[in-house]
C-alpha cells in the first residue's frame, strides 16, 4: 500500500504544481450515448432479478463493439483535451526511468537475473556461469516476443539439471498462454510448443516431460467471453505431440475448476492440488516410481489449505491449517498417506 499511495502522491503533486490547474480540464459537458435496455428478468430462487443490459455480455456482437466504440471516443475525447496530461506523462517516465533488477536465482550452472533498462515494456532476463567473471548475456527477451510490445513472459520453469525450460507467453494480457520449451545449454527452440493453455502451473519430470494444466480449447472468437469449467492436469512428454498429452487428472470425472501439479525433487511423487475457489484445497499424490500407480487422497475437503513444503526420503511435510486456522506442520509417510495418520511436527501458535 505504501508503494500506491507514494505514486498517488506522485500524480497528485504534480498536477497541483502545473501552471494549468485541474480546474482547467475541458468544461464542455459530456453527452454519452444512449445505452438500450432490454426486457431481461431471472429469477433466482425465487427472487425476481432485471437484467436490462445482458446483451452487453456478448462481446462478440456487432452491436456491442459499436457500443464500445462510441463510448471510447467520448473517453479518449475527453482524455486528449486535458491540457496538463503531457505534462503527467513526462513526470511519471522521469521518475520511473531507472534501472530494475530481480533477485538472482540459480538454475544448473547458471545464475539468472530480470533486468529493465527503466523504460522497458517487459523486464529482459539474464544469465551467467555461476561464480565466473564474464559479463552476464541476454537469455530471454520478452520484449522480442510481438512487435507492439503487447506479449509477456508469464512463467518460466526450469528442468532439474536446468538444461531445459518451458516458458509461458501471453498475448494482449490473455489468460491463455502459449508453452514454448527450449535447450538451455543451445539457447535452441524446441519443437513442443503447447497452445491453449490457461491457468497452469509447469512441472518438470526429470528431462522426460512436464505436467501442466488447462481448459477444453475455446471456440473461434470466445477466448475472452467462453466458460471455463472442469480443469484438466496433463503429462507432455518430450518430442510428442500435444494431441497425445496424457490425462492424468480433473475433467468431468474430477469436476474442479482450479488444478495445479508439482513433481518432488527426487522425481517419485506427484502432488496435485485441487480446488473450486481461491480458497481451499484438496491435495492428491502419485507415486511416480511405480508404472500405472493410482492417484491417492491425501486430505479432501474444501474448508481449509494444505501444501506440501518438502519431501525427503519416505517422509513428506504439509503445511495445514486443517484443526489448526493458524497452521501446523504435518508429516506423511510414504506408506499411508491419508491425513489421518499424518503426525504433527510443528504445532500451530497462537499468532499466525
């Protein structure tokens, strides 16, 4: 909140401190278009609801867009008379124009930073041999991605070894990415780029593939109005075709909205959580040394959080506030690992 109410300060200041005062903005009163209503009732449970502006739910429509863009050239309008607006502008950029880096973080034999030069659309990643002299290099430029600046980096995960990864590309703020993977040590593109994806987290299995998540493909023109229901957790093996990606987990056998997966780092166990809201989740395991094993529930229910936090050995540690709102710290072990029999390490305190 401090950095937002500094930056609200920001703007405040220099408007105050501009020869041309607020009160100088255009005085012309503004005339919006007329807005249709439509005969629309629900009732839900009984309850008798109006809807007069449901059609603008369909952004897909003619009549929408013109309605969108009649409002826009008001807005715009409005917005291109202000005489002081140059003069915002050219104090934002001055005061945001200096160098940003990230935390480091080490991947393989190198250590890997974001860097943004100040004025930078997307923050430029960096790398170098850990514990060398040389001059670090450009590693992945998301502001090469598209031409108008308009596609991120939305995600970038690293296999074990760290000579591959699988990053994330969002286009125009779309939650739904593209998957490209490349030879780390090459810095080659590799032929198992995923479309379609939404929501998902990446994790690598050894070098062998990785699991992911994601929806049932829009249809044409609805990406950003169609329903996404029944996420679905899949296994991408290396060199394969996304049409022949595994199912592992969710659709409308497991109906949750909401599935993420992640593999231990010694690659025999495979967490899956599961929920239908952003609060409360249901935490699944698979044995990956074991051909066909069966995915077991670890806790089911939706009223409280777990995630797992460490495995070694047989032992695997969950972090919980199951019978606990401010947390404890639980031990599974590989031979049952129903949170019935999971054995508290770490009891919960009275402050969180």
């Amino acid at each position: 909140m401090r950095i937002v109410t500094l930056s609200l300060f920001v703007v405040l200041l220099t408007l105050l401190s501009s020869p041309n005062a607020i009160g100088q903005a255009p005085a012309e009163s503004l005339s919006y278009p007329d807005t249709k209503r439509v005969d629309q009732l629900d009732n839900y449970f009984g309850k008798v609801v109006e809807d007069p502006y449901r059609w603008l739910e369909d952004d897909r429509s003619e009549e929408t867009a013109e309605w969108v863009s009649r409002q826009n050239e008001i807005t715009f309008g409005y917005l291109k008379a202000i005489p002081y607006r140059a003069d915002v502008r050219k104090r934002l950029e001055k005061l945001w124009n200096y160098e940003k880096y990230s935390a480091p973080f080490k991947e393989g034999k190198y250590t890997y930073f974001f860097k943004n030069n100040g004025l930078q659309n997307q923050s430029v990643l960096y790398r170098e041999i850990s514990g060398s002299n040389a001059s670090p290099e450009v590693f992945l430029d998301p502001n090469n991605f598209s031409k108008d600046g308009t596609s991120s980096l939305a995600g970038i995960q690293f296999s074990e070894d760290g000579s591959l990864c699988a990053y994330q590309i969002s286009e125009g703020g779309s939650d739904w990415r593209k998957v490209v993977v490349m030879d780390v040590l090459k810095r080659k593109l590799l032929g198992d780029t995923l479309f379609d994806v939404k929501f998902s987290s990446l994790s690598w299995k050894g070098q062998e593939g990785f699991f992911y998540s994601s929806y049932d493909k829009p249809k044409d023109g609805s990406a950003l109005s169609g329903k996404t229901q029944h996420h679905k957790l899949y296994y991408h093996r290396m060199g394969k075709p996304q049409g022949e990606d595994e199912l592992i987990f969710g659709g409308e056998k497991q109906p949750y909205r909401y599935l993420g997966a992640v593999v231990s780092e010694d690659n025999r166990w495979l967490f899956i959580s599961a929920a239908q809201a952003t609060y409360g989740n249901e935490l699944y395991v698979k044995d990956l040394s074991i051909k066909n094993s069966p995915i077991l529930p670890m806790i089911t229910g939706l009223d409280f959080e777990s995630d797992v936090v460490h495995v070694e050995g047989d032992r695997i540690y969950v972090l919980t506030n199951f019978k606990a709102p401010n947390r404890r710290l639980m031990v599974a072990t590989a031979k049952d690992t129903s949170s019935s029999l999971w054995q508290e390490l770490i009891a919960e305190t009275e402050s969180p």
